[in-house]
C-alpha cells in the first residue's frame, strides 16, 4: 500500500505544496507510488522534473535525497567510499595488532561514507531518491543504477548486503541530451514532460505570485510562450517565469508593455544573443533604436 489513495489524492497533495500537476502526471506518480517502480521523467530543462520529486516529498513528509548526475560519475560518489584518513589513523594508533585483527576493525560501519545511493537504502523513515540529470552520467553508471533499482539492495564486500528496509521512492529525471538504455527504462514507469500553455503557466504562476493579479500574470505567460518559440540558447524555465513575476511585482509594473519587457529581460535571458533573438521575435524596438 502506497502513501497516495488515489491520482486525484496525488494532484491535491501537490496542490498544497504549490506544485500543481496535470492528470497524467498525478497519476503516473500514483502508478509509481502503487506499484513501488522508479519514475523515470523526460523533457526540456526547465519543466519542473525536479520540482515534482520535491514536492513528492514536501507532500508525503519524506526526506529528499538527491544524487545530481554528471560525466565520470563512479560508484564512489554515488554508493559509498571508506573514510581513508580516519582508516590510516586507526592503524597507527594500533601498530601493535596483528592485521586480521586491525582488518576487522577499520572495516566497519562507523569508517563508512554514505553516498547518496546507499544512503537512501539504509534509510528507515519515507524518502525521495531524486536521481537529476541522469542522462549527463556514463553508460557505465546506468548498469550501476539497473543493479541497485532491481533489488533494491547493495552489496559492501566488506559488510555484506545492504537491503531497503523502506523502498524509497525513485525519481530518476533527464533532459533528453542522449538517449538512455532500454534495459533502465524497462524498470521505471516514463513520464515526458513539456512546458505548460500559457493558462496553465498562468495559473502556476498566480500560485506563487498571487499578487501579481491575472491580467498582468496572462501578458507574462503569453511573452514567456512566445519566447519559447524563438530559437534561443536557453528557453525560460517555470521557475524563471515565477521570478520574472516577482520582479515584476517589486518593480510596481502593471502592465508589461515594451519598456518594461526590455528593463526585465534580465530575468529570464541569460545570454546576450537571446535578448536580441527576443528583442527581434517579439518585434520590439529595442533600446538604442531611434
């Protein structure tokens, strides 16, 4: 038995902790939950794939552990590594042991470094496992991850095997940048996630900028959409559209006309090729034109 009752539990739990979720994502994350699968969530940087594992755990009272993936990621930062130094210290200090003896006692659990991985097995309370960006990780990784995701379990030669006393809830995410083995997505349920509408946009947004009011918060989403279609270095995240409305707000702006969109840009357009993409997209004058 899951901590969810049911989809439409999923959608007003995260509802509470302002993360608000489409049907086919609350159910999905209800399948995951149910059935005690890893979630695997694919789309754009920007969407909310890490946003939903956090919120998972704001709503059920889990602990959140996150492993942020990259390449040459190894099972040392990934599942544990002995604590050398304090190993080392503990063999000068008994010199006088013959080595099975001292063997035995710097093998134990009290020299070990927890990596996120082991660390969410060992748990005993709810946890999220978000595993980020899984798709920046090795091929070499992902046989690691099919190992611990099938059992459950992982093995320290030195202390035996380590199961899950209390499954964690998986949440693997990537931005698509290669394609990830058939044999992980087997093991997980697949979620593709994608930028909002601009009314759903609008209403995220007005769940954490309530102030900002719905006119202003449909001009805001409606620019971010029109943003997005240009081709840009890097297209604005939910998150960056929340900002923006918060600069908004602080700026005492009510209504997001050309002065005020090239003032902000700022906010959403990271590199300066993209404010002029945006300048000319969106058909503005731009600030040295006469």
């Amino acid at each position: 038995m899951g901590v969810f009752d049911t989809s439409d539990d999923v959608g007003a739990r995260l509802s509470a902790v302002d993360y608000l979720a489409g049907k086919a994502t609350a159910t999905t994350v209800f399948l995951a939950d149910r059935l005690g699968k890893p979630l695997l969530i694919e789309g754009p940087a920007g969407v909310g794939k890490t946003g939903l594992a956090q919120a998972v755990a704001a709503a059920t009272g889990a602990e959140l552990i996150r492993l942020q993936c990259y390449e040459g990621l190894d099972e040392a930062r990934a599942l544990y590594e002995w604590n050398y130094a304090t190993q080392l210290l503990r063999i000068q200090a008994g010199q006088d042991a013959d080595w099975q003896r001292t063997r035995a006692d710097i093998f134990t659990p009290e020299f070990l470094l927890e990596r996120p991985l082991l660390a969410a097995i060992r748990r005993e309370g709810p946890t999220v496992l978000l595993i980020d960006e899984v798709d920046k990780a090795d091929l070499e990784f992902e046989a690691l991850l099919l190992e611990v995701l099938s059992d459950f379990q992982i093995t320290v030669p030195e202390l035996g095997t380590v199961r899950a006393r209390h499954r964690p809830f998986v949440v693997l995410t990537s931005n698509a940048a290669r394609e990830l083995s058939e044999a992980l997505k087997r093991r997980c349920l697949y979620l593709h996630m994608d930028y909002p509408t601009p009314e759903r946009e609008r209403d995220i947004v007005l769940t954490h900028v309530p102030a900002l009011g719905e006119r202003l918060a449909g001009q805001l989403t409606e620019v971010v959409a029109a943003l997005r279609n240009l081709e840009l270095t890097k297209a604005p995240s939910i998150a960056e559209t929340v900002d923006w409305a918060r600069a908004l707000l602080a700026l005492g702006i009510d209504d997001l006309n050309d002065p005020a969109l090239e003032a902000t840009f700022g906010v959403v357009l990271k590199h300066p090729g993209d404010h002029e993409r945006a300048l000319a997209g969106l058909e503005l004058r731009g600030p040295e034109a006469p």
